[in-house]
C-alpha cells in the first residue's frame, strides 16, 4: 500500500500540471523516488528473512548461490563465490546472519564500488561458519547511483545480528579492498 500511494504521489507530482521549474517539486519528486526504492528494498529484504527462517528453506550454501546469481543478472557485478569445508545444516539464526551479511555486502559493494569485482566466501569450521567479502575500494572514488539510498545503518545492524548470534563482525579498508568478515559459532 505505501508503495502504490508513492508511485500514486509522484505520478500527480509529476503530471504536468505544477511548474516544472519549482525546485522544491524536483526535491519532493526525487524523496518520492527515494521513498518507493526503500519500501522495495524493505519488502525484498523481509520476504527473503522469511524464507530463510523456514524450516523448509534451501540450505545457506543454496541461498548464497541464488543471491551470487541475482547481482549476477544485474551484470555490472561480477562475485567470485566459494565455499569451504564441510557442509553441514545450521540453525535459523546462524543462517539468517551469515545471509544478510552476504546481502548487504553486496548492496554496498554494488553502491560504493560500481564495476569492482567480489570475493564471497562462506566457510564451514568445525567450531561455526564464516563470510567473507572482498571488493577492491573503487580506484576513482566514484560511486554508483544506488550509494545515496539506504538508511545508513547497515553495518550497524550486522553488527548487532552477529553479536545476538554470539559472533562477531568486522568491516572496514584493508590494503586497497573493502573487507566484511562474520564469525558465527554453529
């Protein structure tokens, strides 16, 4: 309902019958726009935490193999994804952790370093399971048309997921590469 009343809202705003040279309709109709692309985001994001909390959801290895093939499909991301050691089922919460970490890595790497290439590992250890991402920090600082969207609260948030899982996260530059590593005991 938020969404259609947004695209409902910038229709109106943008039919022709106000000033085209009011900078505040051009303000409006761009937090619109900024408005109905969150609400998506946030309708994806919740749909797929559903999922992943199913009993009956694809094992961690699958989902990340599916997401890899969604940023894929877009084609300006390419994601080199791996998994180590042995495979075996983890509960709903290490799941859900380990796949928003993966997701919003993703996001970032997509908005913050357009073009760049992505290591994705997710490693299984006898003690619990690890993600890694790997992009290279974007040579000429630019930034793709996705970086002013969001909150802000994402690392953050992955954060705080990891330590209610008893794991912990690190993000930050590491010689020339954006590096996200999540620990999770499982």
């Amino acid at each position: 309902a938020v969404s259609v009343n947004l695209q409902a809202a910038e229709g109106l705003l943008g039919a022709g019958t106000l000033p085209a040279d009011n900078p505040e309709l051009a303000k409006a109709i761009e937090c619109i726009d900024r408005a109905g692309t969150l609400t998506r985001e946030g309708l994806a994001a919740a749909r797929r935490a559903v999922l992943a909390l199913r009993e009956d959801s694809a094992p961690l290895p699958d989902q990340l193999s599916a997401l890899v093939e969604e940023y894929r499909a877009v084609g300006d991301l390419v994601v080199d994804y791996r998994v180590t050691g042995a495979v075996r089922p983890l509960p709903a919460k290490a799941s859900m952790v380990a796949y928003r970490t993966a997701t919003e890595a993703l996001t970032n790497a997509r908005k913050h370093a357009p073009g760049q290439p992505v290591t994705l590992r997710l490693g299984f250890e006898p003690a619990g399971v690890t993600v890694s991402v790997v992009n290279p920090l974007s040579p000429d600082g630019a930034q793709g048309p996705l970086a002013a969207t969001g909150a802000g609260y994402g690392l953050t948030g992955l954060t705080e997921r990891a330590a209610l899982a008893g794991g912990t996260f690190e993000a930050g530059p590491t010689a020339g590469n954006w590096h996200v590593s999540l620990r999770i005991p499982a």
